[in-house]
C-alpha cells in the first residue's frame, strides 16, 4: 500500500449510495460487489506478499 493520498486505494470504503426508489436492492448489491473486489485485492496482496517472504527465505 501505498502512502501517497493523491492514489487511488481500492479498499477504501466509500460512502454508502442512497437507496433508489425503484430498486432497493441495487445499492446493496452493488456494495457486495465491492467488498467481494476489495476482499479479491487484498488477497492478491497477500499472495504477492508471501512468495515475496518465501523467496527470501530460500536465499
């Protein structure tokens, strides 16, 4: 992660969408997406982070 605000963090929550009258149940899907990408990002991270650590552990 990076320590420069002006970048964009993808598991920075945002704020909640008012609901739509129509379809109420579309901003909550939209935030189960949301937090199903940052849970897939973090991950990734994660992944990234621990064969970097098994690569210096090797050497």
């Amino acid at each position: 992660m990076s320590l420069d605000p002006d970048e964009f963090d993808p598991l920075a929550r945002r704020k909640p969408k008012p609901l739509h009258p129509k379809d109420p149940r579309q901003s909550v899907d939209a935030d189960i997406v949301t937090l199903l990408r940052q849970l897939m990002i973090r991950v990734e991270r994660l992944e990234e982070d621990m064969r970097k650590v098994k690569e210096k552990l090797n050497l």
